[in-house]
C-alpha cells in the first residue's frame, strides 16, 4: 500500500504519546516519503472536515473523540495475548444475513469488524471464530460495535456442529500460513535490527516505519486462535519481536525529530523515492 498523507498523517496521531502534534512533525515525517508539504496541509484539512481530527492550537493537530476511540481499539495490539483464554470448543457466532448491503459505508465498517476480530465466514451472512478472548461474548459483541458491526446482527454462541461442520470450521483459517508468516517477519525484524545503526538515521526512520507497521498491521489483524489452530509459541515470539522493534522505531524515530530541520528541507526531499509501499496497520482501519 502506498504511504499517502492521510494514512501517515493518521498513523503518526494514533501512534503519538502526546495528546497533540505539531505541523512541523508531520511535515518532517512526511518528507521522509517524499510527500509535498502542500499535500500534507491539504490533508490536515480534510481529515479535520471528515471528522478525524481537530485543531488543538496554532498549528497543533489532535485525533477527535471518534478517531481515539479506534485508536485505542487498534492499540490493544501490544497487549494481544493478554486476551486470551483457553478455548472450551464452543465458537462465537456472528449472523448478518439480514442487515442490508447498500449503504457502502456501513459495509466497510462491518467487514472492518468481522476481520479485525478474527471471525470467518462460513457461509454468506454466518461467521464464526473459536470462544477462546477473555470476556467472552460479551465482550467480543461490545468489541463488534465499537468497530463498526450494527446492533442488529444477531451474535451468539454455537456449538456441536456435525464433524463434517466443524472439519470445514477449522478450515476458515489458513494455519500453515500463519505460522510461516510469524517466523518470517520475526526473522525479518531481527535481521534489520541488527544492521540498522549503519543506515543514515533518515532511511532508518523511513525503513522502521514500513517494516514496523507491516508487523503491527498483522498483530492487528490476526486471528488469535487457540491451539491446535496455530502455533501459539510461534506466535508469542512474533509478537515479543514486534513490541521489541516498535520500542526501537520509537528511538530511531525521536533520533531524527532530534535533528535540525526547516520546511525547506521538505521540498527537498519531495519526490526522493515517491511515496513506499507498505501494509498500514492503522490508518487503514481509520479511512474505512
């Protein structure tokens, strides 16, 4: 996925420690990836006329109550394992046969959900994922809404499912690929970690970000399945090596905030690489 300004623009407020950012930090971040400071400002004020976020002083930006709802949604990815529990069999149940598909909108917002929450569709409107998050139903269905799932799906529990059912239940999920995709981006972020103080502090910023919001954006979206659907080991790990990395993203980061810089320095920039490809794990949520 292309870095635009929005999707950074998004990323860097819901990433933030501080309650407020400054124009100058999005216009630095945003010369990393080559994107004009003009882009940046017009941006700023679309995401503001959308909803997303709000003026919190001369120039100083901050997420509204609606963007840090989500935000804080999306920043559970740190402490994923933690709402686990062990699984019972029985799974929780998801019908959305009856809720419309014409308004886009609320469409994206309910796909949105079902996916960051782990649930598969098992046949058109039905979804299903195993009952194995701390809070049970409860809390997964509060979860639902908060992401955007309407109040009228019907959401429930479902079990004894014929063994035929339950063969193509677990075949919702693709195991194999989840656990080579933990062992790949984990070897992936060590081997970066280990070389990158002998990059230039901009291109360490700029690979940080892309290859840390690519695992991020798989925390966030992965499934969270009990054993015997996954390696939960494998994916312990995966996730240990990707709070470890954003730890460092967050002093590589600070290093080139530290350093001199004028707007000039944007243009400058502006069309050095044009703009990375990246999967993001935030703003993409934030858009829909």
């Amino acid at each position: 996925m292309k870095i635009t300004a929005k999707n950074l623009t998004l990323d860097l407020l819901m990433a933030r420690r501080t309650p407020t950012t400054s124009v100058r930090y999005l216009l630095a971040s945003a010369s990393l990836f080559g994107i004009p400071a003009n882009n940046l400002r017009v941006t700023l004020a679309r995401l503001g006329t959308e909803g997303l976020i709000e003026s919190a002083g001369r120039g100083m930006y901050r997420l509204t109550a609606h963007a840090n709802e989500l935000a804080r949604e999306v920043g559970t990815w740190r402490n994923a394992a933690e709402r686990l529990r062990p699984w019972a069999g029985p799974y929780i149940t998801v019908h959305c046969g009856a809720l419309g598909r014409s308004d886009r909108a609320a469409l994206r917002l309910r796909d949105r959900a079902l996916h960051m929450t782990g649930l598969q569709a098992l046949e058109k409107g039905l979804y299903l994922r195993p009952d194995n998050l701390e809070g049970g139903i409860e809390a997964l269905r509060a979860r639902l809404h908060t992401l955007g799932l309407e109040a009228q799906a019907s959401v429930f529990l479902s079990s004894q499912h014929s063994m035929d059912q339950e063969m193509r239940i677990r075949r919702l999920w693709d195991s194999n690929a989840l656990n080579t995709r933990y062992r790949q981006l984990k070897a992936e972020m060590k081997e970066w970690t280990r070389r990158w103080e002998r990059l230039p502090i901009e291109d360490a910023a700029r690979e940080s970000y892309q290859l840390g919001g690519h695992a991020i954006r798989h925390v966030v979206f992965d499934p969270l399945l009990p054993p015997p659907l996954v390696d939960t080991a494998a994916r312990e790990s995966f996730m240990q090596t990707v709070r470890d990395f954003d730890l460092l993203g967050r002093e590589i980061w600070a290093r080139f905030h530290a350093q001199p810089w004028k707007p000039a320095d944007a243009d400058a920039r502006c069309g050095a690489d044009g703009g990375a490809d990246r999967a993001d794990p935030v703003s993409t949520e934030a858009e829909a």
